[in-house]
C-alpha cells in the first residue's frame, strides 16, 4: 500500500479552475474546499503509475475536508478513520456518501478493501 507524503492537502490553489471552488456538507455551516491542485496531481501520478482509474482507488485519511473531499468529488472511494474528536457530521459525510465508508480501526479498512475485491 503506497504511502505518499508532501501532498501539500492544506494549500488552496485558487486559480485552479478543474474542479469548484467549494461544496457544501451538512452539519459544517462553512463551504469545504476542493481547489487542491497539489493534492490531485500527486493522486493523478500515483494513478498514472499505477495504470488505475479513479473508480479502483481508495484513499484513507482521518480528516474528511483535508484528506478525503476531494477524492471524492474525482470519483475514488473513501475511508475515513475517525480519531476521538472526529465530529459526527464528519462521519456522517462519509457514511451518506455513496463512495464513503467510515472504519474504526486500520484492521477494519482492510477488512472492508478485501471485501469489495
């Protein structure tokens, strides 16, 4: 399982126009955002290299917005691994999400990545 580092998750590219500037979740009062070019280019590579279609990823990540909204939106399956202080409406985006699954531990992830094989 590739594990990649420097996705710059947290930085906006505001002038990057593929996807919209924002969407709405319920429960966050706020638009979540999805200008992350660095993010997508470096999933997009992953990919490329890999010779897969978003429809055969699967991202994990413990932060809804930062880590899974915008695979998402491209059309990859998500896994959120709530910690604590995960707020419900965080897990609740997840799970009403058609390509959404919220796990309880790393085991569970595995577990659920298997079955869908």
């Amino acid at each position: 399982i590739p594990i990649l580092g420097d996705a710059k998750k947290y930085v906006l590219d505001l002038g990057w126009k593929d996807v919209p500037e924002s969407v709405e979740r319920a429960g966050y009062g706020r638009p979540l955002f999805l200008q992350r070019q660095k993010y997508s280019e470096v999933l997009s590579g992953l990919m490329r290299e890999r010779g897969l279609k978003t429809e055969q990823v699967a991202v994990v990540g413990d932060i809804y917005e930062l880590d899974l909204l915008l695979p998402e939106y491209q059309g990859m399956d998500i896994i959120l691994t709530p910690r604590e202080s995960t707020p419900a409406f965080e897990i609740s985006a997840v799970r009403t999400s058609s390509q959404g699954y919220a796990a309880k531990s790393l085991g569970e992830v595995l577990t659920h990545l298997e079955s869908r094989r």
